[in-house]
C-alpha cells in the first residue's frame, strides 16, 4: 500500500505539530514565565540580612523580588541564571513573626509564590558532613538551625550539651512553611541510646515536634531525618527544614476557639512552662498564615493584600488574669468594629514569642455548650464553643426544624488548628432516626488532602425538633478536642479558584487560564464563569461547568478530581505589556438571570505541592488574580536533551537549537559546578553544538545547567537540564 503526497504531508504537518506541542508543553502556554519551588534558607531571624538562593526555572530576566510586606527587602542579587536567584535579604526588627510571600517580577512576568519565614532567634546554617555521629554538628543556646536534606539519603546530626532537669523543645518545621519534607527526629545520649522520638506531631501536620527534659546531664544527639516508610515520596529538591530549638513554653490547646465582636471572653492557654508568658495578644491573620487552607474550605478567609508595616497589622491586648507553669487564663475584650474572620492568638516572655492556635471573630451571637444544648437557638445565625472532653463522648444540640428552610451546620476545629479531633457531624429526628450526616469536608489524609471539620446540609420536609450530634470519628475525646460549631441558613454552593497562578500571556498571542471548581456536598448544578477586567482589545469568554463534572477522590483515595473549565485569551498586538488584575466570577446557570442570583468569586493561590492541580495540598490564598502580558521573545533557544552524564576528566556534548540567533551573539551555559567548564563548537544558523569538560577532580553530584544567550537587556534559555557527573570509575589492577 502506497501513500499519496496529501497523506505524506498530512503526516509531516502532524508529527511537527506533536514536537512542538512536546518541547513547549502547550500550543497555548507561555514558557518563559518564571516559576519559583524553593528557597535556601526556609527563613531568617528579626532584624538581620540573610544570603538566600531562590531556585525555580525561566529566572534569567527576574529584575525585582517582592515580598507581602515592606518589612522584607531584597538589597542584593550576587548570582543569576535560569535555575537560580542568589542575594541578600533584610529583614527589619518588627517584621511579624511566620511565614510571608515572596515572588519575583520579570520582563517574562511574576513568578509563582513561595514562602519565607521570620524567626525569632539566632540562625545555624547546617554544615556537611554531619551524617554520623562522630560529624555531629555542635549546637548552643536558642536557635533556628537551617537545614536541608539532600540528596535524598542525607540526614542531619546536631550535638547539645545540657543539664540535668533541663527541658528544651525541637521544633522541625518544613511543610507548612514552604518545603515539602515530611522530616522525623531522634534523640540519642551518649551511649547511642535512643531516648526520645517523634514523626508527625499530631493527627493532620507530618512535621515532628519533641519537648524533652533530660534526666541527665552530658551529651546528646539530634537526629533529623525524612520519613522513608511506605509511600514515603522522595522530594529531595525541596527539602529544606527550620528546627527551633529553644526553651520557650509550648501551648498545646486553647478554649474558646472563638467569640462574637463586642464580646468579653476568658481564653484559657494549656501547655508547659506558661510561668514564663508576659502578655498574650490575638493579630489578624495574614495571607501567607493560612496554613490549614484546602478546598474546599469553609474557615473565613480573606482575599487582600496585607498591611504594608507589620505595626499596622490590627492587635487586640489581653490581660492575664491566672497563671501556673501548665495553664494561663487571658481576658480579651472583643472591640465592636473589629474585621471578623481568622486571628491568631500570641503568647511572649522571657524566654520568647510562641504561637498558639488560630481563633475565630465572628458577627454571630455565640452560645456556650450548656446553652445551646438545652434550648434551640431561634437565630439565623450563630455559633457554639464547645469540646468532646471524654473518650466516646457525644454532644447533642436541640434544632427547631421548619419545612422548606435550610439547616447548614459547620465545625472549625482542624482548620484552626486542634490537633486531634475528626468531628463528625449527624441530624436525627424526633423518633431517632438519622436524616443526614456528614464526615469531612473532604476526606483527609494527612496534609495532602485534606479538611477532616464537616459541614452538613439539610432542607427540612416538615416542621419539628431536631438533633443535631458532634462526635470523633473514632471515638475519642480528651481536654484538647476543642471544636466551634457554626449554623446559618444557606443552601450548598461551590467555590472557584484559578492555575496558573502567574498568568502569561504574549502580545499577540493567547493563553488558557484553568478555573477550577471545588462543590460543596449537595451541590450538584451547572455554573456559568465569566472575566471581568481583562484590557481594552481583549474578548472576555465565558465557561460552563456540566452537572456531571463532580468533586470527588480519585481511585486510589489520595488525590481529588476537581471540575475544570479551560478559558483561552487571546491578547491583540495593540494590547501595552503590562499586569493587569482581572476578576473571574460564577453563577448556578439555573440563577443566571434572576436578580437574587448568588455570584461566587474566584481566587488564585500559591500551591504547596508538587502535583499542581491534581493534589488539594495546603494552600494559601492570594489577593488577586493577575493577567500579564509581555512582549514577544525575538530570540530562542532550545534541546531535545534533559539529562546528560559525564564522568570526571570527561567530555560531553550538548546540541542546542537556536531561532533567530545572530551568529556573533554570545552563548553562556549558566549553573555549572566548580570543576567543569564549557566551549561552544560548530554553530550554524539554526544549531550550535556545546562541549562541557570536566576536571579529574570534579566532584560528583547533580546540577539545574541551562544555555543562555542575551538580546539587548533580555535572556533567552533552555529549559533546565539536568547535569549528571558520574561517580569515578576504579581502575582495576
């Protein structure tokens, strides 16, 4: 069988189309945005400049590093390539203490968002080798140790020297601070003898958390390590880690968990060592703070940008009215025209600040537990603080049912950081009978999927009393398992959120924005979205989410499907580049037209996760959704090649496809370790040929290389490659 030349072309047409869908990943994605995944060190004390490496990819044309605050300065860039961003950050004495964005804008756009934390004390750099005991790196006093497991068999060994009866508490801090390392840890005494271990600190959060008093004086180990178990992950190119080590007090629950606005209420704080604590504050949350948001969600969450000045975020004092070492009891005053949502509640002394769990403000009238369980609220809205204070305990709350009008009940107990509790949520009729339940927001495991609080819908058939019980999913209870209930009146709903965060889009060119939507339980409607905002020139399309596109975990039970909509912008040549916010928004398509219509807005978040779009990781919520347009690329370069391997005092060639390329332009091969350099051979109008050598001494390793050459002020690179050098062959005798 022969084939014709329409056939022959076809062909030819089609596999070019499929090679240049391979090497860009999108007919309509921009490639030379700029992705940031990790930075070097997780963080920096108060009122110091820190050297930092920013690693991601398409980073050559980043020209400015923001941050969430002005607390935070970039003051210098010393090493720059398509891999990496090396310089100096500043970080003033008031800077509020935790996690804060950092984000890069370039000719190529903004960069995706990670992490940068402020601590509070001295920081220690971890110094290899320290894998054995004998390398054990020496620690003293109160520090922040920066570290970072890699390769992935790396672990970390750190030496302290303590006294008898001395209490000191090891904090290893990774995932919700911007790494991806589910770390553990290990104390040894001199002897090798281990004498205290931990994994995962509680329930929901896979970072350890050791406090310790030690029985006897003399020399001990600490051992950090990644969880190897099984489906242990190897995420071994972002493992940095923040271990306090420290004597401050630890607070490991509080109750209440909220209270209404101009209200009065006594915050009990229960942990060791309390004696020590000066004052406690509650301070609004900032974005960078939501560390227990996944979709969908249903703690209140701001979509802002945060205050400039740390000293403008709003505070609320509390007095300390009783306290011994493991309990403290504040009073707060709740002003009446304080922003309701998330707050954080701050305990500092002599030894220094710690965090406690976070504490909700709301404009509902709030009931105690005794209240509401002995007579049924007959407000709209409210809230009850309550706690399963005993194994098997149930707490039941009596609900005045009417036909026709919606019950929704919630619970915030996870999501602000209980460490234990699984609440169960279950309505029951007057004759006992169960008519609804409702067991996670969305299934939990571990930090990867995420929110074990529930949220129960139900419309009643006739009018009648109710019961509604809380419960732990397994039956526990005890002095943390702390919840706060909410109840309004609403029927279920969706939420949308939009990927890429960092929109790009070429002028002239056009792009798919993804917006993504998470459904409430009992939601089960189409949704029409729409943008709002885009620039002059551009057409606004319009989406639609079918009733059969459903929210649920996949197969295996470890990652969710989420509905998705795919928009393509197309940006006309007239169009100025630029950063353009721009606004998404959705509607139940059975409400479109109807003047009560129930508009839903989207947001856009930083990810913490490797798998975007397919995992519901921690996330954190951004003020807004921005479309950038850039200009064109006049020059490219790229390969086929993604690995290559070369032994040391060996050779190793590159092939580099060039477009547009004048041949007197120079090309650079950037993020080369010591010992290896690079020439650059035979080079013709459309390809260029690269040699690396190799040194006998040139250690082994892996290494991000790219190929970069300059047009006026603007890089033109590869994608990363991974450089390989080869361990030493032996000779044999």
């Amino acid at each position: 069988m022969s084939c014709g030349t329409e056939t022959v072309s076809f062909l030819r047409t089609t596999v070019l189309a499929l090679l240049l869908f391979v090497l860009t990943g999108s007919l309509f994605a921009y490639q030379g945005r700029p992705e940031l995944d990790r930075i070097f060190p997780l963080g920096g004390q108060r009122g110091s400049t820190v050297t930092v490496e920013l690693r991601g990819r398409y980073l050559s044309n980043a020209s400015r590093v923001e941050f969430d605050c002005e607390d935070l300065k970039w003051v210098k860039t010393t090493d720059q390539s398509a891999g990496h961003l090396r310089g100096e950050i500043t970080i003033d004495s008031e800077a509020a203490l935790g996690s804060h964005f950092v984000r890069l804008w370039s000719i190529d756009g903004y960069s995706t968002t990670i992490l940068f934390n402020v601590g509070q004390f001295r920081d220690v750099i971890d110094t290899e080798p320290n894998d054995a005991a004998h390398q054990a790196q020496f620690i003293t006093g109160d520090v922040e140790i920066q570290g970072r497991l890699e390769p992935a068999s790396d672990i970390d060994i750190y030496s302290i020297k303590v006294n008898k009866g001395e209490r000191w508490v090891m904090d290893l801090r990774s995932i919700e601070h911007g790494s991806l390392l589910a770390g553990k840890m290990e104390i040894f005494d001199s002897k090798g003898r281990r004498v205290a271990a931990n994994d995962d600190r509680n329930d929901y959060l896979e970072t350890p958390f050791l406090e310790h008093i030690f029985a006897e004086t003399g020399s001990y180990r600490i051992l950090v390590d990644r969880y190897r178990g099984p489906r242990g992950q190897d995420f071994s190119l972002n493992s940095a880690y923040m271990m306090r080590l420290s004597r401050l007090p630890t607070i490991d629950y509080v109750a209440p968990l909220g209270a209404s606005v101009g209200a009065s209420v006594e915050i009990q704080l229960n942990g060791n060592s309390l004696e020590t604590i000066e004052q406690v504050y509650l301070s609004e949350v900032r974005s960078a703070e939501y560390m227990r948001m996944t979709y969908p969600y249903t703690m209140p969450i701001h979509m802002r940008t945060d205050p400039p000045k740390s000293t403008s975020i709003a505070r609320i004092a509390g007095s300390i009215k009783r306290h011994g070492s493991e309990k403290l009891v504040a009073s707060f005053t709740i002003p009446e025209k304080v922003r309701t949502g998330m707050w954080r509640l701050w305990a500092s002394g002599s030894r220094g600040t710690v965090e406690a769990t976070y504490f909700e403000i709301s404009d509902t009238v709030d009931y105690s537990e005794f209240e509401a369980s002995t007579t049924p609220s007959s407000e709209l809205a409210y809230s009850i603080n309550g706690g399963l204070l005993n194994d098997g305990e149930r707490d039941q709350y009596p609900i005045r049912a009417i036909t026709g009008r919606p019950l929704h009940f919630w619970t915030l107990s996870t999501q602000l950081g209980v460490p234990h509790l699984d609440p169960v949520l279950a309505l029951y009729d007057d004759a006992g009978f169960k008519i609804a339940e409702n067991d996670d927001t969305v299934g939990a495991y571990g930090n990867l999927v995420g929110n074990p609080d529930s949220s129960l819908f139900y419309t009643p058939t006739q009018d009648g009393l109710l019961m509604l019980v809380i419960k732990d999913r397994t039956g526990r209870g005890g002095p943390s398992y702390r919840y706060r209930l909410r109840a309004d009146r609403r029927l279920p709903t969706f939420q949308l959120f939009t990927t890429p965060e960092n929109f790009t889009v070429e002028r002239g060119g056009q792009a798919e924005i993804k917006i993504h939507m998470p459904r409430e339980t009992g939601f089960d409607g189409e949704v029409v979205v729409w943008l709002e905002g885009l620039p002059e020139g551009v057409k606004a399309p319009r989406g639609r989410f079918r009733k059969d596109q459903t929210f649920e975990p996949s197969a295996d039970g470890a990652d969710m499907i989420i509905p998705e909509v795919s928009l393509t912008i197309k940006v006309p040549k007239s169009v100025t580049a630029g950063a353009y916010p721009i606004r998404v928004f959705g509607v139940e398509a059975q409400e479109e037209l109807m003047p009560e219509r129930r508009i839903v807005e989207a947001n856009t978040c930083s990810q913490m996760g490797p798998l975007v779009d397919l995992w519901n990781f921690t996330r954190r919520p951004l003020p807004k959704i921005t479309l950038t347009v850039v200009e064109p690329p006049k020059i490219s370069l790229s390969t086929m090649t993604s690995v290559v391997s070369v032994f040391p005092g060996k050779t190793a060639n590159l092939s580099v496809r060039t477009v547009n390329l004048p041949q007197q332009t120079k090309i650079e091969v950037k993020g080369l370790p010591k010992g290896v350099s690079f020439e650059v051979g035979k080079r013709d109008e459309h390809n260029a040929l690269i040699q690396l050598k190799t040194t006998p001494k040139t250690q082994p390793g892996y290494f991000d290389i790219s190929v970069e050459s300059k047009d006026k002020s603007r890089w033109a690179t590869t994608a990363l490659i991974k450089l390989r050098i080869e361990k030493k062959l032996s000779t044999a005798r």
